[in-house]
C-alpha cells in the first residue's frame, strides 16, 4: 500500500512539475530506499540548490524496498532515474553493465565540495573492492553501511539462541520469523552458517563465500530455507521492524538500521528489542548514490550527492532513519557519542585514534564484528538461479495461502449464484401463481 501511494504521488509530483511548464534540467528524479531520508531533507536540497546555483529545481522522489527492483526499472526499463542508491553488488552490477555514468565532482566549487571533504578512507577502500577492475569511487559515493543481522526479543528467545542462523530453523519460533525480503542479504549468511566447518579449516574464506553461486550450495541454502519457512510469519520488504515492536515477531532476519530503529521503537513501547551479528559470520553492506546512464539531469543530480554528504545532513539523515551515515567527518561519529555504551574499536573507520568509543555498537559495529563480515558481490547470470530458487521457497507459502483464499472466494461466489438462482425461481413461481 506505500509503495502504491508513494509511486502514486511520484507520478503526481511530475505530472504537476511538467503541467507546471517545468523543463527537464528544473526536475530532479531520486530513486531511493523507503524510510532512508531525514525530515525535510528534500525541500531543503530545494533550497540550497537554488542559492548554490541560482537555478530551481524540483525533487521528484520515489523509493524502492529491494534492489532488485530498482535495478530492473534500469537495467530493463530504462528509465531516467538521475539518482539512484543501490548497495555494494548492485553497483558492482551497473558498472560491469556499463550503466553508470561516472561523477564530475570538479563541477563542485572547491568550497562546496563535500563530497571530497568528507570522503571516509576505510569506506573508499570498500567500494574499491567492489570492483578490482573500475574504481566504484569514480563512479559512486557512499551513503549508509551496516550488517546484517538478527533482531530479536529477549523475552521470548535468549541470546544464545540469537548467537546463531540456526536461530531461524529452531523449531521453537513456529510463525515468530521475519525474513527481509532481500535474496542475496539472507542468502550469504546462511551460506557462511552452513560452511562454517569449511571456514573453521581455512577450506573456503568468507569472502570467497560471497562469491559462491554453485549449484551445491544453492541447494544447500534452498533446504536450510525450506526447513525454516515454518517459522516464517512474513518475507517482509519494510515492515518487519514495525512487527518486531508489537511482539508479533520475536526473530528477524534484517539490516542494522532496521534494527537501530526497531530497538527504539520498542522501547517507546515498553518492549526491548536487540541485535546480534551471529558469531559465524555475516555480510557487511554499502549502499551508494549513482548517476544512471539514462539520467536527464547530471548536474543537479552531482549537487544532490554533495549535499547528502554534508556533515548535518548526514547527522539528520541517520537520526530519522537509523542508520549509519558513510561519512568520515568525526563530526558525525561525535553527534552519536554516547557515555551509556561501553567503548568500542572504531579505529578501522576513523583511525588509531578512535579504539575506545562510547557508541551505540548496532550503529557502529565493532572492529571484531566487522572482521567477521564480508561483502557482496554481483554474480552476473548466475543472479537468475537464485532469484528462482527465492521464488521456490517463498511460492510454496504463497500457494498454501493463496488456495485458501480461492476456496473461500469460489465458495462465496458459488452461494451468492445459488441464492441468485433461488430468488429468480422463487419470483418466476410467485409470478406464474398469479398467472
Ligand atoms: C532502508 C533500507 C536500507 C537498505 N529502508 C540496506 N541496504
């Protein structure tokens, strides 16, 4: 129903930029995740275009829930998103496929160039590892990272229940399960949970993992899955985090900042709410702004970029959404410190410096979290498999479901004909009576 009514007023916002006379270069089309922008973060992107340029501009926003679904409406719609954000193997993805255009950042004024002065080295060297052939840098700026993990409910699972994937297939969370709807983000740490003997043997290393599209081991994760759908209340896009709060779910499969949200939530409502990152391992995600190769408007799509990477901007943006901002300013770290968490190694991010931090740790994950994460990677046609094997496993719940609600409706259809055909008899009766 969101995305409906958010595609709806997308539409509705262009129709009336274009009934408005606005010409192409005065509209900016964003396309980016749900619940992934602070609070009026847009009109005042507006604004400050407007004074930077002197040029209006308006923002046409609409938000996805899955990668994939962004990515078909350019890889095959082609349609002419100026911005988009999507994660790590996505970008790997579009760049392999020629579909991004690389950042101008020199159309910056130096003194605006945000994007440039607050460039995190350890995310830089990140996204270089997306791709060892293109740089990711030129051609995408990061905006959020986290992991993926496991929110659940103390009251209901203990923590070393939740200290494992496992949690997922254990039968005593029957209908309490919530899984993001995002293949490849369940799929890796299934996969590193199922092969910790090999990892354990230094076999296979966790980053060759997320490379893995073999057969085997997609019929590996398929059963695992299959085992687990019993738990599974929802395949959930964005309203995991919002069931986890009223306690109808007490395991979900999901992303930090779901979960920094989440826990928040909840305590508004008396319930507590954690997060773990399972000890086998998991993965650990970028998501970044690109400029399509079918955008319209590169220049204020560039100023869009810059302004996401301004220090309070990116402050806002993590306050309204719970996630963690790619920035490297220490200004933004420094907005999040707080002396109620125990200290934590963040020197990998902000350097030697930064070893001992008091810090929500769901925000920033420790150094040990992180060394057990890896990153994604795109697996080319290969992505067909899995995304069948998604539909498989999630079908056979659709179908259980869906022929209920055909039984329900083909029995109401079949009453209302039977009381329809009984009142023509009734009244043809009454009439020939009268005859
Ligand atoms: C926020 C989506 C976050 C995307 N709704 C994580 N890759």
């Amino acid at each position: 129903m969101k995305k409906t009514i958010n595609f709806i007023l997308g539409v509705a916002a262009l129709l009336v930029a274009v009934a408005c006379g606005s010409d192409r270069s005065e509209i900016l089309k964003v396309y980016n995740w749900s619940d992934y922008i602070g609070e009026d973060v847009i009109s005042d992107f507006e604004a400050w275009y407007k004074e930077q340029t002197g040029e209006s501009i308006q923002v046409v926003y609409q938000t996805f829930d899955i990668n994939e679904t962004m990515l078909s409406k350019i890889e095959k719609g082609h349609e002419d998103y100026d911005v988009v954000c999507p994660s790590d193997y996505i970008i790997e993805r579009m760049l392999n496929n020629g579909l991004l255009l690389p950042l101008d950042l020199k159309a910056l004024p130096d003194s605006i160039n945000y994007i440039e002065q607050n460039a995190s080295p350890y995310i830089q060297k990140m996204f270089r590892e997306i791709n060892p052939e293109i740089d990711a840098n030129d051609y995408s700026v990061a905006y959020m990272w986290g992991t993926t993990g496991i929110i659940y409910n103390p009251k209901y699972v203990t923590d070393e229940e939740a200290a494992t994937w496992n949690v997922m297939r254990n039968p005593k969370f029957k209908d309490k399960l919530l899984v993001k709807d995002a293949a490849r983000d369940v799929y890796g740490p299934v996969l590193i949970y199922l092969k910790q003997q090999e990892l354990k043997d230094s076999l296979v290393t966790l980053q060759e993992l997320m490379s893995d599209s073999s057969d085997e081991s997609l019929a590996a994760v398929e059963s695992f899955l299959r085992e687990a759908k019993d738990n599974v209340l929802g395949w959930e896009a964005d309203f995991g985090k919002d069931q986890m709060t009223k306690e109808l779910g007490v395991v979900s499969i999901n992303w930090s900042g779901d979960a920094v949200w989440a826990i928040e939530e909840a305590a508004e409502l008396g319930v507590e709410l954690r997060y773990v990152v399972p000890e086998e391992g998991s993965t650990v995600w970028f998501d970044g702004w690109v400029i399509p190769k079918y955008a319209h408007n590169v220049k204020a799509a560039t100023y869009f970029i810059d302004f996401m990477c301004r220090k309070d901007i990116a402050i806002r943006n993590m306050d309204g959404t719970g996630y963690v901002s790619a920035n490297g300013a220490y200004e933004v770290l420094e907005s999040q410190i707080d002396e109620e968490y125990d200290p934590i190694n963040l020197s990998y991010f902000f350097g030697e410096g930064a070893d001992s931090i008091c810090v929500n740790p769901t925000l920033y994950p420790d150094l040990a979290v992180i060394e057990r994460c890896a990153l994604e990677h795109d697996w080319g046609e290969d992505t067909d498999k899995l995304i069948e094997m998604w539909a498989r496993v999630k079908g056979d719940n659709a179908s259980s479901f869906t022929y209920v609600i055909i039984i329900a409706a083909a029995a109401i259809i079949a009453f209302a004909i039977y009381r329809a055909a009984a009142s023509r008899k009734k009244k043809a009766s009454r009439k020939a009576g009268r005859k």
